[in-house]
C-alpha cells in the first residue's frame, strides 16, 4: 500500500506542472488514490442502506481493498464534466455469490467507467459538489461484469487548472456475476494542452427602421392591413377573429361562435337537431340516437316493436308479446290441458303412468314448433315442513322436464322451478284446497 501512495503522490506532482487557466474544464488528466467496498455494498443488498449505516458498517477501511485509478476529464458546459476512470487492484473473489465470504488468493481487477459530473458552481468557485452518474465494467480473473455508478463528490480548485476531488459511488450490478459494491476516491486532476476560448461575435448596428402608418396599431402596416380601422392578427392580414377559429370576422358568417371554413365560419350543422352533427350523422333528416350514428332505434323485422325491445327481431310479432309472434289459443289450452294431467305417487316425485299420454301430446307440440319453450313450475299445499315442500316442489317440475327431454325436446327449452307452498291457488285449511294447491303449471312462451 506504501508504494502504491508513493506512486500516486508522483503522478500528481508530475501532473500538476502542466497546470493551465481555464475557466471551462478541457484535457485534464488525474490520479486517484481509490478503495473498493464489496462487504458493505454485500450488507445493503441483503439488509439496506440505512441498516449499515446505523450498525457503523459504512466506511470502514478495514473492509476496503486499495487500488489506483487514473482519469480524463474534459468539460461539456459550465456545470457538466465528461469523465472516464480506469482504476486497478488486488482483491478477493468480488463476485454475488462469493463477497460475503471471500476465499483463495488475492486477484488482479480491473475496472473502467465512463460517467458525467453534475456541478452545482462552475469551475470559477473554488468549492463545487457535484452529482455522478455513468456507465461501467470490470474484469476480474475470469469474470467479466457491468455496472451503474450513482455517487457524490467534492470538487477543490487548488490552482488555476488543477482541482482537489473527492467521490463516493454506490454501484450497482446489471449483468450476473457481480455483485453491489462501494467505490471511494481522493486526488488530483490537471489540465494538459491549451484552453479554447470562445470568440464573441461583434453586436451588429442595426439602423433604425422607418416610421410606417398602423392607424389601428395591430403591427400590421396599413399598406398591408385588409382592416386598417380594427385592430386584428397579422395572420388575418390585420383582421380580427372574434371566435377564434381562424376565420377573419369580415368572412365569418358566423363571428361569435367558432365554426369551420368549409360551413362558412358557422358549427357542422345538426340538420334533425338531435344532437349529432350532419357529418356523423348517418340519418341526418331524422332524430337519432349516437350508438346508432344519428339514426332511431332499428326495427329488424319492421312490425312495429323496436329491436331494443324485441325479444323476437328477427320474427314479426306485436307489441304485447314483446315483438314475438302470437302463441295461438289451441297451443295454449292444450299446454294447460297438459298440466292438469300430470301425476305423481304421493309424497313422491315420481311420475304416475297415466301421466304419460298428457306429456306425451306435449312433446310432440313442442317438436313440431321449435320456436316454443316451457316454463315447469312445481308447488305443494302447506303440510309438512317447507323445505320439504320446496325440495318436492323442485323434483317433481324437473321428473316433468327430464320426461320431455327424453321425449326429444331440447334441454335449452325447458325450464324447471319449484316453489314450494310459497304460491297457493286455495285455501290450504281444507282438503279441496290442498289439493288444488298440489299442482305442475306448463307455461308456454316463444322467448
């Protein structure tokens, strides 16, 4: 390490004899006495930055491998310096696998940088911090890696041309095989060659202009101004445009109320006033509605019931069957017919043989006109325990509807619901209204 020292302090008088004024930083070169901190960028990764800095980790030499770097720097403005480091050591294994517990002998690594100083002074004030951030990699042994400095600095000017720095990275890794490691620097960076100095163009006379006539004083010229008495805009020829739509009022049919120039200054017109405008209205003679560009509500099969409330559009039906056509009376009787010959063994949701003919009739109606449906609907009287009712009532709709079904009747025609005692027809205080309560009711409908 003593030779190491010596050999930075060397370079940095050596470097300093070519010290030059300069005023924006260019063709510097620098020597840094630098230390990697593999260990404490190890303990941020598995614990945080705030955990090592409050267990006094942070900074400590003891857990630092010494290495020299040397610099160029050149200044891209006042406030931004361009710098490239290249820094070399000996140390162990700095990889992600093995930092925390480094073994084998010490290795040679070799670090390069490219980063930018973001100053807070320029290099006219002899204390300047600065932000750093840049690009990197390393080559260690075997290993090649990438990495992304983010740090601090202090930037000392010691004479004119010749500057102090101080830095502290924290770098992280963005390729495998490497690991988040600290990078802290001392020395010293001088320029070389001849500062640039900028040449300052002369401030041309500039002769004064002639008075010209602006009666309305809008800056446009009265020779140029196709409304010399109001005051306008120049891009209207010194016109005015009270609306704003670039259309000058003198042309503006419409002069308060922005419009296009096709409409000769005026709004798209809504020529049904139903509030969509005639040039994205699709019925412009007719009040319309937009999810239908301006036209009214279609009527698919025209008899007369809207297609938003017909349940049949593409069938012509009437208004009280919600647009679907007229179940006709004899298909309605028979399904009642139907549903007062249905039987089932007491207390059972078993379907009695003489059941059969009555279903049967029902089936073959069904087959016959596809567009029909049927809603089974399954009650009880009020004796006994309603769940029990409900379950009863709810097996005997669905015996009626597997019956069907087996009779060929598509499955999605059919629906089955019981209801218990919820819905009596009588009077469940006597025998004659139990009875009528104990009941299969058949709905028809063709949606």
């Amino acid at each position: 390490m003593k030779k190491i020292a010596f050999l930075f302090l060397a370079i940095v008088f050596a470097i300093s004899g070519f010290a030059q004024s300069d005023v924006l930083k260019r063709k510097s070169i620098g020597i840094h006495y630098s230390m990697f901190d593999y260990k404490s960028g190890f303990d941020v990764r598995n614990n945080s930055l705030a955990t090592v800095i409050n267990n006094k980790q942070f900074f400590k030499f003891k857990r630092m491998d010494p290495a020299l770097s040397i610099s160029y720097l050149e200044g891209i403005t006042n406030n931004i310096d361009f710098v490239g480091t290249l820094s070399g050591g000996f140390l162990k294994h700095p990889t992600s696998t093995s930092v925390s517990n480094p073994s084998g002998n010490d290795q040679f690594i070799l670090e390069a940088a490219a980063t930018a100083n973001f100053k807070l002074l320029s290099d006219n004030y002899i204390v300047s911090p600065f932000f750093t951030a840049g690009i990197g990699a390393t080559k260690w042994g075997g290993y090649y890696s990438a990495f992304i400095p983010v740090g601090i600095g202090m930037q000392v000017k010691v004479a004119n041309g010749t500057f102090l720095l101080l830095n502290s990275q924290y770098r992280m890794p963005v390729t495998e095989k490497s690991a988040y490691h600290f990078y802290h620097s001392i020395g010293f960076a001088s320029a070389v060659g001849k500062s640039k100095v900028a040449n300052v163009a002369p401030v041309p006379v500039v002769p004064a202009a002639a008075v010209v006539a602006d009666k309305d004083g809008d800056g446009v010229v009265d020779a140029d101004d196709k409304c010399p008495d109001v005051a306008g805009l120049a891009s209207l020829n010194g016109c005015a445009d009270k609306d704003s739509d670039g259309i000058a009022d003198n042309d503006d049919k419409c002069p308060d109320v922005a419009g296009l120039s096709k409409y000769g200054g005026c709004p798209i017109p809504d020529t049904d006033s139903d509030g969509i405008n005639d040039e994205e209205d699709k019925c412009i003679n007719v009040k319309g509605f937009a999810r239908y560009q301006g036209c009214p509500i279609p009527d698919t099969d025209a008899d007369g019931v809207n297609d938003e409330e017909d349940k049949c559009i593409d069938r012509t039906g009437t208004a009280a069957n919600q647009g679907c056509p007229e179940i006709a009376k004899a298909v309605i009787d028979k399904i009642n017919y139907v549903a007062k010959n249905v039987f089932f063994a007491t207390g059972s949701a078993k379907l009695l043989p003489k059941s059969f003919k009555a279903l049967d009739e029902a089936a073959k109606l069904l087959k016959e006109d596809e567009s029909l449906m049927v809603d089974v609907d399954g009650h009880t009287d009020a004796t006994g325990k309603e769940d029990k009712n409900q379950i009863l009532s709810e097996s005997r709709a669905a015996a009626v509807k597997t019956y069907l079904v087996s009779k060929g009747v598509a499955d999605s025609r059919l629906t089955a619901t019981g209801f218990g005692s919820t819905k009596p027809v009588a009077d469940n205080k006597t025998a004659a209204g139990k009875a009528k309560n104990r009941r299969t009711e058949l709905a028809v409908r063709n949606f």
